[in-house]
C-alpha cells in the first residue's frame, strides 16, 4: 500500500528548500520472513546538505534499493522484532503512562479537550488514547541517544482510518524525572530538532507527565 499524503497524527503528527524530502511512499510491512520498511528521498540540491542525510539515514539503518523517478531514491530497512541492551534500556526508560499537559502544531497551540490523552510506552509497542479510546499505536523500530534526548523511529500500525496509518513518525524525547518532551514529524516530514514547531513545519510538540 503506497501513500502519498497522510493526516498528521494526534501525537506523533521543513527540511531546507535545497534538499526537499520528496512526500514519503511507505509500503505497509508483511509478515514472515523479508518484511520491510520503505522510505523515499529527494536527491537533489545542496551536496553538503544531501551527504549529511545520506550518512543520517545509514546511520539509521537504511539501505539505498533503487532510484526512482523525479529525482528520488528508494530505502529500506528490515522491521525490528527485537532490540539489544542498550536500546532495551532506553525503552525502560519511556515504559510507563504518560498525560499529555500540552501541545502545539505548526507554532500554534493545540487545544486538548475535556478528555485526557494519555501515551502509553510497553517495550517497543507504543499508542496514544484519548480517553479509553486508541486513536494510535505503533512500534518503535529505531532508538538511539543523542546527547541529551533519544531519538525514535515509530512505525504506526494502528489508527482511526486509513489515512493516520503506515508510516515512520521521527520523533525525538527529552526526559527530566516524571516529565517528558516528544516532538515528532508527520508523514513525510524530517526528524525535529528542538521541541518547538513553526508555522507550516509539520511537527506536532508535546508535554507530558508521567502518570504510572
């Protein structure tokens, strides 16, 4: 299944005009044996700029498969069942509930409503409810430090319709005690850098507490 636009999640939903992230074509991973993950790249612009994301994405795990039309590259990155040491102790440090205190989207913020939206981290497994309803849920297939944050790639399995599913939010997090930032992109976006958004940059800032 290949998308070429998708509405910004509840919770996990810029890059310079010289390197353009071409709008992502994600193919929903099968079972068994080979399942993948699928991101697509534009190719063209600043060289600087372009070699640092091509060591980013190595960096992350993806392959270059194929060049494909308008400029664009195709990678993949095999679906992770399971994590060594280091990345299972990061996971334990997001396991737990987490209460959404605030947000904001594209420099703006976001109003949350009479019901709590609530994140839940279980190991790699991950959704995000708005009262006792799931809107999202999702598994991390990517996490690393990165100074002081953590840096997440979720695959989002599970969401209210067909537009809010199949695809890789980058997030990043910063933890201090029972408070937790999380800034993540939308569909085709590019991995925050800060827990702040702008107008028209398609990242979704949240602040959260942990409440078990």
């Amino acid at each position: 299944m290949i998308r070429s636009s998708i509405a910004l999640p509840a919770l996990l939903c810029a890059c310079a005009a010289a390197v353009a992230f071409a709008p992502l074509a994600e193919v929903e991973p099968k079972p068994g044996r080979g399942r993948a993950i699928y991101r697509t790249l534009a190719l063209g612009g600043d060289h600087k700029e372009m070699t640092r994301r091509l060591n980013e994405y190595a960096a992350e795990g993806w392959e270059f498969v194929a060049a494909l039309e308008k400029g664009t590259g195709a990678f993949k990155r095999p679906y992770v069942t399971s994590f060594g040491p280091a990345q299972r102790k990061l996971l334990d440090k997001l396991n737990g509930a987490w209460t959404i205190t605030s947000s904001e989207h594209n420099g703006a913020a976001v109003a949350l409503g009479d019901d709590p939206i609530t994140v839940t981290f279980d190991g790699q497994k991950s959704a995000t409810r708005i009262g006792k309803k799931v809107s999202q849920a999702g598994t991390v297939q990517y996490i690393a430090a990165s100074g002081d944050n953590i840096i997440i790639d979720m695959l989002i399995e599970e969401g209210t319709d067909e537009e809010s599913v199949h695809f890789t939010a980058r997030c990043i997090v910063k933890l201090d005690g029972d408070s937790m930032q999380y800034s993540a992109g939308g569909y085709g976006s590019a991995r925050p850098k800060d827990f702040t958004t702008k107008e028209g940059d398609g990242f979704q800032a949240n602040v959260l507490k942990r409440s078990r």
